[in-house]
C-alpha cells in the first residue's frame, strides 16, 4: 500500500520534472504501448531474412558469435563464456553469485592492463557479440526471449559499432541502439513488466548523447513469457517494435549510416566489478529469496532481415 502511494507520489513529482527537463520526459516517460505499424516479414514484404541464429545446437555457435573478450569486468561484476549456454533449442545467459572466482582467460582492453584482471568473488554473467562475424548496415533486428526475473538483473539486446565513441556532434558515424533495456524489474519501486529503448551517440563522456522512447509496456509478463523485441533501421529513423507492434521512432543525432553489430548481453549496475545501483538505479541485488538464482536470460532467436531493394 505505501510503496504503491510512493510510486503515484513519485510519478507526480518526475511528471512535474518532466515539464522542467524534457531529458527526464525521454528517460522516464511511462506511457502506454504507442499503437503504431506492424511490422511486415512475410514473403511479400520489403524485407528478406539474411542472417539467424535459432540456437539450436548443444553450444554456441562460434562462426555467428564472440564471447565479449574485449571486455571482462564489466560494471559491477564479470562477463564470462562459462556463464552462457544453449540449451533445448535457446541461447540461455546466466547470473550468479560466485564465492570462488572463476579463471579470467582474456587480457581486458578495457582497462588497458597489462596482465589479466584477476576475478573475484561477486555476481558473474555473460555477454555475447556479432563484432567481427556479422555486421550489418539497416534492416530489421528480432529478438525473441524471456528476460531475467531479478532485481538488479540489466539484460540488453543493442547495436553498437567502433565509432560510437567519435564526437562529432552526430550519431550518423556511430550510434549504441538498445533495442531493449530491462533493467527496473517489478520488484524495483518503480519497476513493472517494461523494457526501455533508445540510443547512445558521440562516446560516454562529457559529449555523451542520448534519447529514449521511454519505458514500453509488455502485454503479458516478459519475465516468464517468450515476447519479440524489434529494431528497424533505415536512412532516416529508428522504429522501435514489440512484439512485431511500433513502440515509438527516434532520429536524434542523425541515424548511424555504418555497419554495426550486434550484442546480447547481462550486466550488473556498479564498478570495477563491484555491484551497486547508485549510477543506473537498477535496485540493489539481493542474493535472497534464493529461487531468484540462478537468474536466466533466455533467448529463442536472434534474425536479421534487410529491405529487399538493398540487396545487391
Ligand atoms: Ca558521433
Ligand atoms: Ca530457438
């Protein structure tokens, strides 16, 4: 009763933000699912299927995919390859807590060391990436999954390429597009069954820009139900989808005209491998109640489609 007079006390008081800072309006919008266009794959559509994985073998294919060895202490814990698998017909990233640490085998250009960052024990998951085995310019990109059921838990199906980090005042070199974010599970004072999207241009410092459609609403419950999160991507806009619905389009910065590749991936919010959500305000990670644990993203597929009349 409290934390549901808190949340409506809240919603008044980031509504009134909003009017303030329209950055707020885009980070915290909570409106309803947008009833925009469907989203047309048949045959007789303009676009063609060019690139899948419906994980259907016993182990990750390493022809479509790379572990992100680029990257092993990541934000409040450690990515590694023992924590995904595929298992019965879906690629299944797994989160939890591990007293004894696992064995880094990647150097982590990250953080520029010379030698191999030693893990420790703390919250480990995994990451996974087309970087290098497919990249692709426009199109449209599917997800089909549940996500993982956790406070804290931050899984991520997104885009990227090695330019985002350039500052040029656009996004047209380079842009980070979350196709979804969830990162507020319901437990969360202001979490419910919602994703975030919206996209990430001219690098993550001072210059950093970004916008979001806000938080989209799922029908039904993301945490244990299979739901589809779609990107179309053209010249000129992005076209967020769920469940082959439009959610909302974006075109700030100018929209990415390179290649980018693709990433799936669990994090936890918090700093050199040490959980906290004081800059994501993911919610604390608790390791009770223990049947949150092993936490699981499960993925059914990933496809890329690309418009018909860009097919050479
Ligand atoms: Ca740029
Ligand atoms: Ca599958």
């Amino acid at each position: 009763m409290f934390a549901t007079m808190l949340k409506s006390v809240l919603k008044v008081f980031i509504s009134f933000l909003m009017v303030v800072s329209p950055n707020l309006l885009t980070l915290l919008d909570m409106g309803e699912i947008p009833q925009g266009k469907t989203i047309d794959l048949s045959e007789n559509g303009e676009f063609k299927l060019v690139w899948e994985d419906d994980f259907n073998g016993t182990e990750l294919d390493r022809s479509k995919w790379a572990f992100s060895w680029w990257i092993t202490e990541r934000k409040g814990g450690y990515w590694h390859e023992d924590l995904v698998s595929v298992r019965d017909g879906n690629l299944v990233i797994t989160a939890k807590y591990l007293d004894e640490p696992l064995e880094n085998r990647y150097y982590d250009q990250w953080h520029n060391e010379i030698d191999f960052i030693d893990y420790k024990p703390g919250w480990y998951t995994g990451c996974i990436t087309t970087q290098g085995t497919y990249e692709q310019c426009y199109g449209y990109y599917e997800v089909r999954c549940i996500l993982p059921a956790a406070t804290g838990m931050w899984s991520a199906f997104w885009m990227m390429n090695d330019k985002v980090v350039n500052v040029d005042g656009t996004g047209k070199d380079g842009t980070e597009v979350d196709i979804f974010e969830s990162m507020y599970y319901k437990d969360h004072w202001w979490g419910n069954d919602a994703v975030i999207s919206g996209i990430v241009y001219d690098g993550y410092g001072k210059e950093i820009k970004n916008a979001s459609i806000g938080k989209v609403f799922v029908e039904g419950d993301p945490y244990t139900e299979f739901h589809t999160y779609g990107l179309e991507w053209n010249k000129d806009e992005y076209i967020f989808y769920l469940d082959g619905v439009e959610t909302g389009r974006l075109t700030a910065g100018g929209v990415s005209q390179n290649p980018e590749y693709l990433l799936l991936s669990c994090e936890f919010a918090g700093d050199n491998g040490v959980q906290h959500s004081d800059r994501h305000g993911t919610g604390e990670i608790s390791k009770t109640p223990e049947e949150n644990w092993p936490a699981e993203f499960i993925v059914d597929y990933v496809r890329c489609y690309q418009y018909k009349d860009l097919i050479k």
